[in-house]
C-alpha cells in the first residue's frame, strides 16, 4: 500500500537536545549535515519533467553553504535519519540567493502541495515539517502579549522567546476535517490555481471552537 502523502517522515526529530546550543552546532557543520534551503517558505527543488515522482529536494551541506547559514533568516533542526542530520534553511532575507548560479542551478524554489505528487513519500514528509516549521517561524516574529518586542528564537527554531515579559510561545496544530462526499459511483473533489494540470484534491476545512 502506498504511504500516505505528508505522512512518512523518516526522521528522528531527536528533541531532547533541541536546547543543547553545542550538540547543535556540532552538527551544523558535520559533513554528513544536509540542509534544505527555503525562500518564501517555498523549498528548492530538482524538478523532473515526467511527473514520476522522480523529482528531489536539493540537498546542501555545511562547507556549501557556510557563509550563509549565520546570516540566514531562520534555522530549523528536523531531525536525523541513518546518523545524518536535516536542518531546513530559510534565507528569504537574502534577495540575490534566486540568482545565485553556484546555490541554484537548475533547481526551482517550488510551492510544497504543488511538488508533492513528484515526490517520494519520505521527501514529502519531510518536508511537511520543514515548511510548517519555517512558516510558523515567520508567523511569530513579535510578542502577543506585552510591547510587541521581537522574539528571539530558540531550541533550534521549536520555541520563540519574549526577553520582555518572558512567555515562550510554541508551535500550533490547527484541528481541520478532510472529507470525501460520494453520490452514488461519484465523489466530489476540488482544486486550486497552484495545483498542477488535472491535479485534485478531497475537500477539507478548519474546524472552529466549540
């Protein structure tokens, strides 16, 4: 049976040493370390024409991106998988990475839902993760509750820190309902305008309080 899409992330997301700051730079710069860049919360992707799912995240690691990693907006630890560790990166701040030839190449920064039927089930969880982690970083930049001071992430970008009135904000899970309404030998399936040619989807919504 093939696995769900979104659901069969390999990694062991290894969170108990989230808050170890020198664990955490140890592997940063492990050779074995693969990062997956991200620009507007869209993964650079090595696209196959076929839609065989023969298209690849592409994968980086520490010496290849050295001079941008401390500048990059965010860095997100996922996990590891066979003793290699997967950071996601999002350099969004740094405008002339699109035409930066030596990082980009042939690759495409590519919408996640779009790429996904080109994928393998473990990319596509993977980066189910990855781009949930980056968006939530970019969603809470400044303190709710007291002056709207900037938060300073930690545990490698799994909690977000006011230094004013000390609250620590974590990520959320929106509860949504994904379903499939059927008439007879028909079910009624919906699309969008990122989706590609003859790509459908079983409708779902988030569901409200109470």
């Amino acid at each position: 049976m093939n696995k769900t899409v979104f659901t069969n992330n390999p990694l062991n997301r290894t969170a108990h040493l989230r808050n170890d700051v020198g664990w955490i730079k140890s592997i940063k710069q492990d050779p074995n370390t693969n990062y997956i860049i991200f620009y507007n919360e869209k993964p650079l992707i090595n696209p196959s024409s076929d839609h065989l799912k023969n298209s690849e995240i592409k994968l980086f690691n520490f010496s290849q991106l050295n001079e941008l990693i401390d500048n990059a907006k965010y860095l997100v630890f996922l996990g590891q998988n066979e003793e290699k560790s997967f950071f996601a990166i999002d350099l969004s701040n740094i405008n002339q990475i699109k035409e930066n030839k030596n990082i980009i190449g042939e690759s495409k920064f590519i919408d996640v839902r779009s790429i996904a039927p080109n994928l393998n089930s473990e990319s596509t969880g993977i980066l189910a993760q990855a781009k949930s982690m980056i968006s939530w970083n970019n969603t809470y930049t400044y303190c709710s509750k007291c002056s709207g001071i900037k938060l300073e992430t930690k545990d490698a970008g799994y909690k977000k820190f006011c230094s004013s009135c000390k609250t620590e904000f974590f990520p959320r899970v929106d509860p949504v309902v994904i379903m499939l309404p059927t008439y007879k030998d028909k079910c009624l399936l919906g699309r969008q305008k990122i989706f590609p040619p003859r790509m459908y989807s079983a409708l779902a919504g988030f569901l409200e309080p109470g």
